[in-house]
C-alpha cells in the first residue's frame, strides 16, 4: 500500500485551478473540457488514464502545425503540470516524454516545396540555402537528383539578410517558389563569384520582398506564414543543432555530414621561429618585444612605430605562412595585417564592411589571434577555416561561420573527420605561429591592425584607419 505519495511538477508551469466538481462528473469528455478552458485553442491529439487517477494528455496548443505537448492532470483537474513524478516510501515512477508520432508524419503537407519526379524514391532536405552545404544541396536538388524532394527552408530568424534571401520562398504557388529558391541560388552565386557587390544583391532581395507586397494575396501570405512555421516547427524535431539535414521516405536520417563529434585538444602550443625561420628570428622577436614594453613602461604609449631588424624574406615568408585570407589588391602600396577573433563582435563589424570599405591602396592579411577566455569556440572555428586549401573559400566559410551567434558544431564535424596528422602537424602549428608573433608584437586585443614596411612595424591606433570612410568605433 502507497503510504506516502507526492507530486512533483515544473514549479514554472504549473497551472492551478479550483475545482468543486465531483469525482462522478469526471469523464474524460469533463477533463478534455476543464483542460481546454486553462489552455484556450488546444487540440487533443490523446487523453489516457495512466494510473492512480492521473491522466496524460498529448495536445496541440494554438497556433502549433505539427509540434506537440504534454501536461499531466487528475481527475478533477486541480492542476496541469508539463512533468510528473509519484514516490513512495521504496519507488518512484518519472512518466517519461511520449513518443509523438514525429516519425510517421507525411512531410509532403508541410514542406516548402516539392521537387522531383512523383515516381522518384521521396526524401525529406532541410536547408539553409545560405550556407554552403544548405546552397549545394538545394542546388543538387533542383538541377534533378532522382528523388522526389520535400525541401524545407530554414534559416537564422534574427539574420535580416537570411530572412530576405529566404523569405520570397515560401511565397505562392509551387512553380513561383521552386523560381524564388533558384533565383535565391543565382543570388548567392553572383556574390560569391563578384559579379555583383553587397549593395546591388541588397537591392534586388528588397525589390522581391516589394513585388510580394505588390501582390496583395492575404491568401498567399497567410499560406506563406504557415509554411513558415511548419518549417520552423519541423526543423526544432529533425535537426535542433544543425541548419541541415537530409531524411528518407520512412523520415529516417541519411545526413551524410551527421557525425559524432570528438573534443579536440584546446591548448594552443607554444612555438619557436627559429626552427623554420632562422635561427636568430626568435631572439630579433623577443628583442622587439622588450625593447617595445620598455617605452610602453616609460610611458611612450602602445601605438610605437620601432625598427625590427628583420629582413623582408624573414618576416614575409612568416606572414604568407600565417595569413588566413587576403583582401585588397595584391600590387597595393601599404601591407596591412589584421590579427582578428572569428568570434569577436567588433572583428565581425570590421569584416561586414572591410571588402567594400578598404581603402584602395590597401591589401589586409587576415591572422587569427583566438581570445578563449572570451570565446571558447574561436580556437576550433579557425581550425575549421585553416582546413581549407583555398584563400577565396576560407574567406567564404570565415563570413560564414564568424560570431558567436554561429554554432561550432559544423566545424568540429569536419575537425572529427580529419586525421590526426592534420591537426597536430598542418593546421595547429599556423595558430601557434599566428598567437606567438602576436605575443611578441603585443597584441593584446582584437581586432588589431599593423603595417610592416622597410623593417618597421606601426601599430595603428585603431582598426578604422584603414578604411575609406572614418570610424573611429572599431
């Protein structure tokens, strides 16, 4: 016999309510009713006994498609509660989360689009089109994949670019959206490939927002908003973590790029130049860097212009080795290195507008500095970036997986996937170089910006000066 029993409930969620109505009254028609009246709008998908007088009740609250709930109640609904526990003095039965019957939803009704032959094998994508896998795959897709494809576009809702890349998507009917998510594909291509700048691509996201306006179908819209949020809704079940995700017709998961992710070392390794550079370039560095902190000591300031009796090869042939991606004219008079946290908000607002802002005569190697004590995923973000072979497409994948609002998951997947050697014998050893030249520089921030000429190094005072127009908030 059950001497002791308690109830344990979500404090938060708890909804209380009186009740005065007799245990005869209570069927499951009365509970569905006192249920609905706590929570106005809601749809029973099931009410069952689970023993003792409590009951189970899987429902969709109002304005959900397909994402579900459950609350546990009694028989006389005094409460409703998202959890529960019963003990008594030798057990306790936690009623686990049901099973909602996520795997055996027909995708089709809510997907974005359709694509393919009807005949075709059916698999479910989830997408970013604005990511480089989401962008590949959507491409793979329309250019015919011999599957009948329900895509469903997801994207970062508080990114307005994403949103304007995206939006026109959901708009219409199947002809006009499977159009909207090429020309969005034709978009990110002519960006990518420079055949037209940030301003005009703007434009254009903004003149089909407007024809969508202009069209002044409440229909469409209000279908837009729906299948909007069943793509929202549907992502938060298949790929909560990933902007990314490809399921077969039984709505398993086929994603190829679904691994397990294995932690990677987050020390950074001390490095000595002369092994590689020289044998007397660590003792010219070190000099420097005394040599500096002694003025800084006096009182000269940080921003000191000092000669660093370095040859050109030397310290040229340290600075290629090092740079992650380039940007400005090769032939440019004033060699500019910009040492830069990929999560840093302020080397994120320098990167935004340093294509474009740059002045002319100018060329920046980008160096990554990580600052772990501030962003303990810039360390693995900028292995992730340094895997890539290609200067251009590190600059890509850098704007792409910048800022601390992107998660690091992607890229410790591809860390996992690579081999070992890689790591500790290719990739590391440019983040050592990288953070130690910083050190003896006296970097002690991000973004920081130098100029070494004829031997010299300048620290500038700040990360505006090399840019066209002035700002003085970098």
């Amino acid at each position: 016999m059950v001497k002791k029993l308690l109830l344990m409930v979500t404090t938060a969620a708890l909804v209380a309510t009186l009740s005065t109505t007799t245990i005869a009254d209570t069927n499951i028609s009365s509970i569905k009713t006192k249920i609905a009246a706590i929570l106005p709008g809601v749809t029973f998908s099931t009410l069952s006994p689970i023993g003792k007088g409590f009951y189970e009740a899987v429902v969709l609250e109002e304005g959900n498609i397909v994402t579900k709930s459950v609350f546990y109640t009694n028989e006389t609904v005094d409460f409703i509660a998202p959890s529960l526990s019963l003990i008594d003095e030798n057990s306790k039965i936690s009623y686990k989360k049901p099973d909602f019957g996520y795997r055996n939803l027909d995708l089709s009704k809510h997907a974005t689009f359709i694509y393919g032959d009807e005949g075709a094998p059916k698999r479910t994508t989830f997408l970013n089109p604005v990511s480089e896998s989401g962008s590949k795959e959507l491409k793979n897709i329309l250019a015919g994949n011999d599957f009948n494809n329900n895509v469903f576009i997801i994207f970062d809702k508080d990114d307005p670019v994403q949103l304007l890349f995206s939006l026109p998507i959901f708009y219409g009917d199947s002809d006009n959206r499977v159009a909207q998510a090429r020309e969005t594909l034709d978009l990110i291509k002519k960006i990518d490939d420079k055949t037209i700048d940030s301003i005009q691509a703007t434009k254009r996201m903004e003149q089909r927002i407007q024809e969508m306006r202009s069209d002044g179908d409440k229909q469409k819209t209000t279908n837009l908003g729906v299948r909007m949020r069943a793509a929202f809704e549907l992502s938060d079940i298949f790929v909560p973590d990933t902007h990314f995700g490809i399921f077969d017709a039984e709505n398993a998961s086929i994603t190829v790029n679904n691994k397990v992710v294995i932690p990677q070392d987050q020390v950074i390794k001390s490095y000595d130049f002369s092994a590689q550079y020289g044998a007397d370039l660590q003792l010219k560095l070190s000099n420097f860097k005394t040599a500096r902190d002694a003025l800084i000591e006096a009182g000269m300031g940080s921003n000191i212009a000092l000669p660093m009796d370095l040859s050109t090869t030397e310290i040229n042939k340290l600075i290629e080795d090092i740079t992650v991606f380039k940007v400005g004219p090769d032939d440019a008079a004033n060699k500019i290195l910009l040492f830069s946290d990929i999560d840093c908000p302020f080397c994120v607002q320098l990167d935004n507008i340093l294509e474009d802002k740059l002045k002319p005569d100018h060329q920046v190697s980008v160096i990554y500095f990580p600052i772990q004590g501030l962003h303990p995923n810039a360390l693995d973000k900028s292995r992730y970036i340094l895997s890539i072979a290609d200067m251009k497409e590190r600059a890509v994948q850098h704007s792409l997986t910048q800022g601390t609002d992107t998660p690091a998951k992607p890229a410790r997947q591809v860390l996992t996937s690579l081999s070992p050697e890689i790591l500790s014998e290719v990739i590391d050893p440019i983040i050592s170089k990288s953070v130690a030249l910083s050190n003896l520089l006296g970097v002690a921030g991000t973004p920081s910006v130098m100029k070494i000429e004829n031997g010299v190094i300048t620290p500038l005072e700040h990360a505006g000066k090399i840019l066209s127009v002035a700002s003085d908030s970098l």
